[in-house]
C-alpha cells in the first residue's frame, strides 16, 4: 500500500521537560489507508503496508509497551508470519529503528532507515520516491541526542519547528512529487497522518490524528484539514482554557 513514514523524535517544552513524539504518514491509491497502515503509542511508531496484516502493528505496539525493543519484536512477530514475503513493515522505537520489506512486494518496492525514522514503500514509480520523503523530513527533523542520567526526562535540546504532523504532511508531498504511487487507474486515494507525545496537554491535539479516507487528492486534503484542525485547536484554546484548567478529568 504505497508509501509511509515513521519517526522519533525528541524535544523540550516551555517547562524544561524533554519528551519523546513518534509519528506515522502515509497515502495509497486506496481508500481507509488510515485504519490499517498507523500504529503509534508512547514507545513507538510502526507502519504496516504492502499484503497489510493489522495484527502486526497492533501486538508490536503491546511488546514495545512491555519493553521489547522495535527489531526484536518485529522479528519475533514475522517470524510467526505465513505471509512475511508479501508484508511490508517499518517503525522506531526510543533506541532504534528497523524496516522489512519481503521479497514477493510489488516493484518498485523498497526501504531506507535513518538514526531516528524509517521509510517504505511498494507499487511506486520508483526509489527516488523514498528519497524525496527522506530529503524533505531531514530538513527539518528535531531529534536531540538525550542525557537521561539526570532522570527518565533526560535532558534536550529546545528547538523551535513546525509540529511533527505538519512536517510529515510535507515529506509525503515531496515523494508524491516525485511520482508516488505507480497505479494512476486508481483514482479513489487516501491519506492518515498519527503523532502521539509524553507530553500532557489539557486538551489533545486534534491535528495529531487525521485522515482523509476517499478523495482524489489525498494529501492536499489532509493538509487542509490539518490547517483546519489547528485553527480549531488554537480557537478553542483561547475560548475554553480556564474550563480546561478547572477540569479535573
């Protein structure tokens, strides 16, 4: 199922707490993309696409909760898996990353690890797909080398930058530019984007999780909407605040 991009990142708060985010972009010439390829908690970040198996996102999510490293609980759970030459599969966790791609996907099929992302993709136009994802995240990446000695915090870098969903809204642009999706008969397409952070906030960002299940123009609609999902986010914001503050729940 085309292309996607998982990251970690690190990053501090107005507070001086430094937290980790992780995060998944993804488009297909398919509708629901969303509600198959993302999968993203607090410990990780994994995109499963190509011949799709949901229950590998979901159990490695469970291993990463329990403290299983990303390669070790992907390799445990396609090792169990029938269909591995026809699955494609990809995530970081808070040490590592690790990337799958079997023998028996769709050319152009392929994958490219970095320190702290990964990106995949099968049914494409071609490499440079990728590499043009690759090239547009890396520009503008946030992710700190962190000193957790000090505590579970650790200590980071402040870095001001365009929140995590945005900028991978922008890197799936970029390979779309390239050619994205080889399969032009297809016209129905889709587009998810999921970020999920240590950080507490009084009201959860509504622009971390979007998805535009059936449009002929999955990523401008996903940018549009997230530009509408900030603008509500920050709206309500400045309208409800003190109720948020008093709320104990």
């Amino acid at each position: 199922m085309t292309f996607s991009i998982c990251v970690h990142e690190t990053y501090e708060t107005e507070d001086g707490e430094c937290h980790d985010r992780f995060g998944v972009a993804v488009t297909t010439r398919l509708p629901g993309v969303g509600a198959l390829c993302p999968f993203v908690g607090e410990h990780g970040a994994i995109a499963t696409q190509s011949l799709v198996n949901v229950e590998l996102g979901e159990r490695c999510l469970e291993y990463l909760e329990d403290g299983l490293a990303i390669d070790d609980a992907l390799e445990a759970l396609l090792n169990t898996d029938d269909g591995a030459p026809q699955r494609q599969i990809h995530g970081v966790d808070r040490e590592g990353t690790f990337a799958f791609s079997g023998g028996e996907c769709v050319d152009w099929f392929g994958h490219i690890e970095g320190d702290h992302f990964t990106v995949a993709g099968n049914m494409l136009t071609g490499e440079d797909v990728l590499e043009a994802t690759v090239a547009n995240y890396e520009a503008n990446a946030v992710h700190e080398t962190v000193d957790r000695s000090s505590g579970p915090g650790g200590v980071c870098a402040d870095v001001e930058t365009d929140p995590l969903a945005k900028r991978l809204i922008d890197a799936l642009a970029a390979g779309d530019l390239e050619g994205g999706d080889k399969r032009e008969e297809l016209t129905v397409q889709s587009a998810a984007v999921v970020v999920e952070t240590t950080e507490d906030h009084d009201w959860v960002p509504p622009y971390n999780d979007l998805r535009v299940d059936a449009t002929e123009t999955p990523i401008a609609d996903l940018r549009a909407t997230y530009d509408l999902a900030m603008a509500g986010y920050e709206d309500t914001l400045a309208r409800y605040s003190e109720a948020f503050e008093a709320d104990s729940l």
